[in-house]
C-alpha cells in the first residue's frame, strides 16, 4: 500500500534552479522526502518520526 503524504515542503537550502527536495507528512507520522525535479511521482523514501529526526540532528550538527 502507497501511504498519502500531505504538507509538501521545499528544503529552505532549495536551489533556485529546481533542484530540491521536500518532504510530506503521512497520518501515521512517517515523513516522505521526495526530489522535486520528478513532479512527485518519483520514488519516496520513507523516515519514522525517530529516523527524520535524528537525520536532521546529524546534518545540522555537521552545518558549517
């Protein structure tokens, strides 16, 4: 089953270009991040709630 992703938001580090990622909601709490240059019907990888969050503890921790 495809879970429904909703809230769509574009990383703040977009480029101006089109050459970004976004990420969505599901109801279960999953985050989705999808490439925007695939009009949304590339491939989703899929984070629990724990998973998104500690991805984004690593890559703020290693922002210069």
């Amino acid at each position: 089953m495809t879970k429904h992703y909703s809230g769509w938001r574009k990383s703040r580090r977009s480029n101006p270009n089109g050459e970004c990622i976004e990420a969505g909601r599901a109801s279960d709490g999953t985050i989705g991040v999808r490439d925007t240059k695939f009009y949304g019907t590339g491939p989703t990888l899929e984070f629990t709630r724990d998973e998104w969050r500690n991805f984004l503890h690593k890559i703020r921790a290693n922002d210069p």
